[in-house]
C-alpha cells in the first residue's frame, strides 16, 4: 500500500492493547519519536486506515483506532470525489454523513481518506472502507449511512505510520481491484 500511495511509512508492531474502558479503542506500537513518529500521523496497514497517532514516546506511541467513537476522518467516495465524514462506532460499523445531501451513493461504495491540511492527521487516498447501509432523514435532508472498515483492529500486527504524504494525492490508486463475477455452470449445462 505504501509504495502504490507514495507513502513513506515506519514499519511498527502492535505490541499493546488498551483495555477497553469507556468503549475505547487504542494501540500501541513499537516505533516512536526516534523512529520519526510523531503525534497526528496516519497509521495504516496493508487493508487500509487503522488509525491516528495520539502520543509518541521515543520507542513507542499509542493509536486511536477508526473504531473508536472520538475518532471521525474526512473522507471521499471512489469515482464521484463527493465528500463526507465517517465516524468510529466501536463494534458497529462506523457511521457516515454526507456533506450533500443530494449525493447518490449506494451499498458497496468505497471510501478513502480526504486527506488533512498540512497532511496531519491524515495523508489523502487511504482506503478506509465500504459503505453498507445509506439512510435519507425526511425533513432535514441529510444522507448518511454505515461503513464496514477495510481495517479489522482485532487482527492487527505490523502497521506503517506514515512519515512523509505523497507528492500528490493518489486518489483511489491504492483501493484493491473489485473482484470481478464470474460465470459459473453446473454439469451438463452449457
């Protein structure tokens, strides 16, 4: 992912699990400050958004996962680059709120980081994940929905905190091919 992207990453391990107090959802991983770890970076592995760096020791440094219910990333749909929010939700899928409300978007759509001012806390086209259910609230005119993270915290192992952003935004480069339907027969038909 990170050669696709043009992400430079310091590899790390999880080495940590935060109990789960409060419904959170933190790690952490064994790169810090002397590795060029810093607070607000991207960290991701090879399905996609993990995370962001909340504090960085010199060895290590704690990550907010994208299932906890304070973390929230600007993100993107694939193809349209219409834009919204998607919103940890502990064990449910995240939550997702569409900027405009008039934008179509169905079951299966993929979604990949907007990207941050100054690339913090998030460097732009991380796959975050795929949208699962959309809700259109009469009255108020808002779309949102639920997205099924590419990212499954429980199976973490090695991850790349991103150091240094691409030189330009690599948009949905990075997002897996769609698998393709084949045709299946059964014998003796054609």
């Amino acid at each position: 992912m990170a050669g696709l992207g043009g992400y430079r990453v310091v590899p790390a391990r999880v080495v940590a699990v935060a109990q789960r107090q409060d419904d959170a959802h933190r790690v952490t991983v064994d790169a810090g400050t002397r590795d060029g770890v810093r607070p607000e970076m991207t960290v991701l592995d090879g399905d996609g958004l993990v995370g962001r760096v909340l504090r960085a020791g010199p060895t290590t440094a704690d990550v907010l996962l994208v299932t906890d219910p304070d973390f929230s990333v600007g993100v993107r749909l694939e193809r349209t680059g219409r834009i919204g929010v998607a919103t940890g939700a502990g064990d449910d899928p995240m939550h997702l709120n569409l900027l405009d409300a008039q934008t179509d978007v169905q079951p299966g759509a993929r979604l990949v980081t907007l990207g941050s001012e100054g690339d913090r806390p998030f460097v732009p086209g991380v796959p975050v994940g795929e949208v699962r259910s959309v809700q259109i609230s009469p009255g108020t005119l808002s779309r949102s929905g639920t997205v099924a993270p590419f990212v499954d915290p429980g199976t973490l192992d090695l991850v790349g905190v991103v150091v240094q952003a691409p030189r330009t935004d690599p948009r949905d480069a990075v997002l897996p091919p769609k698998p393709t339907k084949t045709a299946t027969s059964t014998p003796g038909t054609p």
